[in-house]
C-alpha cells in the first residue's frame, strides 16, 4: 500500500506555483491529446456531489472523468444522506472504500475540509461559498494559452469583491506570479485573512494583490479583465439592492477603454448581460470566454491525473507523445 500522503485540492493555495505549472503544462497536453490518458482505468468511480445546480461542473466533471477512462457518479441535491442524515467524516470514510476521488460542490469551506480530514482518496472543490479553485485553474489555462505566460502579468476583477470568484482570483493569481487586482465596493472587498494569504503566497512568487474601490486604478492598463455575477446562488431577493451596489464595476466598454489595447476578458458563467459585463463586452473580440467554458474539461482532468499521482494512487501522467497511459 502506498505511504504518499493525500493530496486534496480544496483552496487555490493547496497548489505550490511549480505543483499549478505542473497541472496547466498537463492540461495543455491532455487537451492536445484528448482521450489519451486514463489514470481512471478499470473502470474507478469519482463521486461527484452537488448541493447547488451547476451546468459546467457537472458536465465537466462527467465527462473528464469518463474521458480519464473512469466512471463518473453523479449525485444532485437531496440523493443521498451526506450532511444531513449522516456525518461528513463517517460518509468520507465509506466513500473512501469505494470510488477514487471525491469532488463536491457545497456551501461551507469546512465541510469540504471535514471530509479531506477523514478520507483517504483525493477531495475536490467544485465551489464552496468561499472559493472556487476548479474554475480558476481553468481561467489561467485560458490565460496563458492567449498571452504565452502567466508571472508578470496584470489581471483585475471587477464587481462583488468578497465573493468565492474574488477569492480564487486573488489566490490562484498570486499563485501564479501574477499582479492581482480586485475592485468593489467598500463592505464587499475580500476577507483580510484571504488578502494576507494572497500576500504571504505573492512574496514567493512576485505576485502582488492590489484592493481598490475604484475601478479605474483596478482596470488601468491591465491584461487580464475578470467579472461575476452581482448575485450569487441564494442571494437573488437582494437583486435590485445589489445592481444598485455594483452598477459602478460593470465591465462595459468604457471599462475596457482604461485596460491595455490587447486586454482579454474572462467570466466564469453564467453571464448575465447588461449587469456584470455589456453584450458587446462578452460577445466582442476580446471575450474568452467560450475557451474558458472549454477549459474546465481540461484542467480537471489534469487536476484529477496530478492529484491521483501525486498521491500515490496512480501512476504519474506523460507529457511525452505516445508515453501516455
Ligand atoms: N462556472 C461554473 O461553475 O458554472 P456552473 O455553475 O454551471 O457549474
């Protein structure tokens, strides 16, 4: 039996900068050789859990997993006992026995941190209310294959600052090497323990953390323009409340005037035009978001390969032609 400790992947930060290289350079790969890997062989099981409704998610997650020559288990909402009927760490020590790797979409960071504690396969975030670390290794993907790099560049995200998308952008961008900028009103800006993660990580790496309340000191010059949705999943009786809120961050084209002439855009969908981001924004020559959406397949796929190696549960992925398992 293996002796490697259990890797999990429950924040941006559980990725070292090399470790996120090393999954992006995997991704690259595994997206230019599509069915070539299958570190799933048998076929295992990954228990993929939603307790909010998902469209990329799901079927990302459905079909890397199928793509990694496994078998994916879809559980929505309500179908099974876990967190309600039965404890998280006693469902985490049965799943262990009997799927690969765990990936849950929840609220509470801690729930996914009480079932890495007491499971003995991979965990994976797939969205909590704090962090959303899956989308985000899917937004640098999408980053570095549109500018070839990803230290040294600017990226700013605009709108609600204290939300789970604000706080993987921070962390996985200086993760990265990147100089992270984040802007929204005052009383929704990110957690200070999450600024000073994001800084501690950054004096490792170069990258820097700028939290403004002013959208054109966020956005001046930058390569990389980022957004979400002004309501998030359980805040939609606050709507007209928070358009008011935001209405000052929309990505519009006046925004993207102060960003550097060859700024790209990323929004991690469901988009809702006319608020966070303009049609002509989402829809114009700058928007890369479809290869966002396309990028979730990927780097999960990676993720899952990297973790599972990494781990000592299968055996470490090729990025040579015609090596792959
Ligand atoms: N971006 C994202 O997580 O999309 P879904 O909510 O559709 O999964």
């Amino acid at each position: 039996m293996s002796t490697a400790t259990i890797r999990h992947f429950l924040v941006d930060t559980d990725l070292t900068q090399a470790e996120q290289t090393e999954v992006l350079d995997l991704a690259a790969a595994m997206k230019a050789d599509r069915y070539g890997y299958h570190p799933y062989a048998g076929p295992q099981t990954v228990a993929v859990f939603f307790d909010k409704t998902s469209t990329r998610t799901r079927v990302s997650f459905a079909a890397g997993v199928a793509e990694l020559g496994g078998q994916p288990l879809i559980i929505n909402p309500g179908e099974s006992q876990l967190g309600h009927k039965e404890s998280i760490a006693d469902s985490a020590r049965v799943l262990g026995r009997m799927v690969s790797t765990i990936v849950w979409r929840t609220y509470a960071q801690a729930g996914l941190e009480e079932m890495a504690t007491h499971s003995r396969v991979p965990v994976i975030n797939s969205l909590s209310d704090e962090y959303h670390p899956c989308q985000l290794l899917a937004d640098l993907l999408t980053v570095r294959e549109h500018k070839g790099k990803l230290a040294g560049l600017s990226m700013a995200y605009l709108g609600d600052a204290a939300n789970n998308m604000a706080n993987s952008y921070l962390l996985a961008g200086v993760t990265a090497g990147m100089h992270v900028r984040i802007a929204g009103p005052a009383g929704h800006l990110p957690d200070e323990a999450v600024v000073a993660a994001a800084r501690d990580r950054g004096a490792e790496t170069g990258g820097t953390v700028t939290i403004t309340s002013d959208p054109s000191e966020a956005l001046s010059g930058v390569d990389v323009v980022a957004t979400d949705t002004w309501v998030s999943m359980g805040q939609e009786d606050e709507k007209a409340e928070r358009v008011k809120l935001f209405g000052r961050y929309r990505v519009d084209e006046a925004a993207m005037a102060l960003a550097a002439p060859e700024a790209i855009v990323l929004h991690c969908l469901p988009a809702y035009r006319e608020y966070e981001i303009a049609a002509e924004v989402i829809d114009g020559d700058q928007s890369v978001v479809w290869d966002e959406a396309e990028n979730r397949l990927h780097a999960q796929k990676a993720l899952m390969a990297w973790l599972m190696a990494s781990s000592g549960l299968a055996a470490a992925p090729s990025l040579e032609e015609g090596a792959r398992r």
